[in-house]
C-alpha cells in the first residue's frame, strides 16, 4: 500500500471546481439584487427637484433680493410640498416602512448612507421653516431676519442632499453602480439644473420679467454644463450597456436623453416665452426621470450575464 504520507495543513485550499462549474461560487453573483422597485427613480427626481429648487432660490434671492425675493418666497413651499412626496415615496420604498427612524439610530460621517440620511433630516428643519415664514411674510407679518437666516442654515444640507444619493450608489458593490463613479457629480449638477429651471417656470407663471430673464441665461449654462457629467457617467456606463442592451435600444436611449437636452437648449435660445419655457421644462424633468430610471434598473438584471460578459 502506498499512501499519501505528506502532511495536511489546516489551511491547505481545497481543490477548485473545473472551469464553468456551477458548483463553485466563481460565476454565482457576489451581490443581492435590491428590493427597489420603479419608485426609486421618483425618489431620485422628486429629491433632485427639492434640493435644486431650495439651492437655486436660496442663492438667488441672497446674491440679489430686489430681483428674486418674491419668486423665491413661492418657491420654498413648492420645495417643502415636494421633499414631503419624497420622503413618503423613500419611506413607502423601505421592506418595513415603520422602520424608518432606526436609519437616525447611528451617525457615520464614512458612510454616505448615513450622512445622506442626516443630511435629508437637517435640511427638512430649515426647508420647512423657510416654507412656513415665507407664508407669514407674505401675510404682512415681520420674519424677515429669520426667514433668511432659515435659508443660510438650509444652504449646506441642502447641497448634501442633492449629493448623498449619486455617491451612495456609486460606491456600493452592485454591477453597473459600482462603475458609475460620476453619478454623484450628475446627480448634484442635475439637481441645480432641476431646481434652475423650476425657478424659472415660477418666474415666468408670476410675470417677473426681470427674474426670467436672468434664470433663463442661467438655465441654458447650466443645460451646457450637464452634458460633461452626463456624458462621464455614460461612458462609465458604456460596457455595461453593451452587455445588457442591443445597439438598437442603445441607440434609442441615447437619442431620447440627447433629445432631452438638445430640445429645451434650443427652445431657450429661440424665446423666453411661457409656453417655451414650461415646455423646455417638462422635457427636462422627462429626461432625468429616463436617466434615473435606467440607472437604478441596471442591477435588476442578471449579475451572472454582467459578470461573464455574456
């Protein structure tokens, strides 16, 4: 008899299933598919217009209140209106929505979904107080000094509200995520734009020529900005895409995001009219929704066929 006398380590490293075994863990995803469903992109949208339009009429009204400041009284209600949607779509998204404030349990500055989450709860208190003291003022009642200093208090957790999202999926270990490292910078200058150009429509829907004029200039060099992260984040995405999608629906994607920006460009450059405006807005709000929703379906398909480039 002759047997194998060699001793066994404890640690020795057991053999390795032949290539393409579905007994070894090698082409098994490493990842769990979230519970989201299509909410989420609302959730992303509704957050963005929160943000962007208490970010864009925050900064306007303190860089020139003679021109904003009426504008900007309407457009903290309209703000408070939309994170209260929000926040009930981002409850409602949870798998035990009672749960919710056991996320306030914790703070962790190195964790971006911990810092988002406080970052959301903080910027609430003063959204809400600006909303609430922007309705008495408009009833003749003196809140000015705390109304402003409302909106100074809003300006940094607003701005980590508009962020937290985009770096949070980007730095999380699902397939397409993971790779989307520009998702923050989209989702944060997407937001501006967003927020820019609700201003705008509010502007225009309460005849203030000057206040238009001005947010009109700003949202087509905000529309030329959002193409640098957009197109960063898509080339993030492009092996991805290639993988999931045949060239024809990239293709139609493609054309409808490009759509979504070119059409409001050109709308603004052509005139400043409601009807243009409010159209130009509504493309836009179409098109972040389609960028949000084909994002946040990417891990929804197969990890297997992302991870052997099938």
């Amino acid at each position: 008899m002759h047997t194998d006398s060699r001793p066994q380590h404890a640690f020795t490293k057991p053999p390795l299933s032949e290539r393409g075994s579905e007994s070894g863990y090698a082409n098994k995803p490493v990842t769990k598919v979230p519970g989201w469903r299509g909410i989420i992109a609302w959730d992303a949208l509704l957050n963005g217009m929160a943000t962007g339009l208490f970010l864009a009429a925050a900064v306007s009204e303190l860089a020139a209140p003679a021109v904003f400041m009426r504008v900007a009284k309407v457009a903290y209600p309209v703000a408070f209106v939309l994170l209260l949607v929000d926040l009930g779509l981002l409850v409602l998204d949870l798998g035990d929505p009672l749960r919710f404030h056991h996320m306030l349990r914790v703070f962790k500055p190195s964790s971006p979904m911990s810092l988002g989450t406080w970052c959301l709860t903080i910027f609430s208190l003063p959204l809400t107080a600006a909303a609430a003291l922007s309705l008495l003022a408009e009833l003749g009642m003196g809140v000015e000094w705390p109304r402003k200093l409302a909106v100074v208090v809003g300006l940094l957790p607003g701005f980590g509200s508009a962020a937290y999202k985009g770096v949070l999926l980007s730095t999380n270990a699902q397939p397409g995520w993971k790779d989307a490292r520009w998702m923050g910078a989209y989702l944060t200058n997407s937001a501006i734009l967003i927020g820019c150009a609700e201003l705008l429509a509010l502007s225009a829907l309460m005849g203030q020529t000057q206040a238009t004029a001005i947010l009109r200039t700003g949202f087509i060099v905000l529309l030329g900005l959002n193409v640098i992260p957009l197109g960063l984040l898509f080339q993030d995405l492009r092996p991805i895409h290639a993988r999931l999608y045949t060239h024809a629906k990239q293709w139609r994607v493609g054309a409808l995001i490009a759509a979504g920006t070119l059409i409001p460009l050109v709308l603004m450059l052509l005139n400043g009219d409601l009807l243009f405006i409010l159209v130009a807005v509504i493309i836009l709000l179409s098109e972040s929704w389609v960028i949000r929703f084909v994002y946040v379906k990417i891990p929804h398909t197969s990890p297997l066929k992302i991870r052997n480039g099938k």
